[in-house]
C-alpha cells in the first residue's frame, strides 16, 4: 500500500482552510445577535444586524449540507 502524501496534505489544508471559515461565518452570526440585544436594550432597531446574522447562519447550515451532501453522494 502507498500513500499520497500530497493528496493527504491538500484535503488536510482545505478542511481547515472550511472549517476556520464556518467557525467565522458562526462567529460572525452570533455577533450579529448580540448586536441585536445591544441595540434593543437602547431602543434602536438592529434589524441589519439581525438580517446579517440570519444569513451568516443560512450560509453555514448551507455548507453543512454540502458536505453531508459530499459524503453520501
């Protein structure tokens, strides 16, 4: 049996390079929402914010589904 290194090492780089990414689309969302509990808690609307923060985590629910898409297909 011989390994490929380099394919090891290019599916290694881009599953961290995927994952540092949804964890700042997560990150990004979950800032989003605290904004939205900032700006309530002074009497301003925030709905940018919310609105951003529902499409960082319809961005990260769609790139789940892909990969689960991957693995089954």
């Amino acid at each position: 049996m011989k390994i490929d290194w380099a394919a090891l090492g290019s599916v290694f780089g881009v599953s961290l390079v995927v994952t540092v990414a949804l964890v700042g689309l997560f990150t990004l969302g979950i800032t989003g929402l605290s904004r939205r509990e900032r700006a309530a808690a002074q009497g301003d609307s925030a709905a940018l914010a919310v609105t951003g923060a529902y499409v960082c985590f319809a961005a990260c629910a769609a790139a789940v589904a892909y990969g689960i898409s991957l693995i089954v297909v």
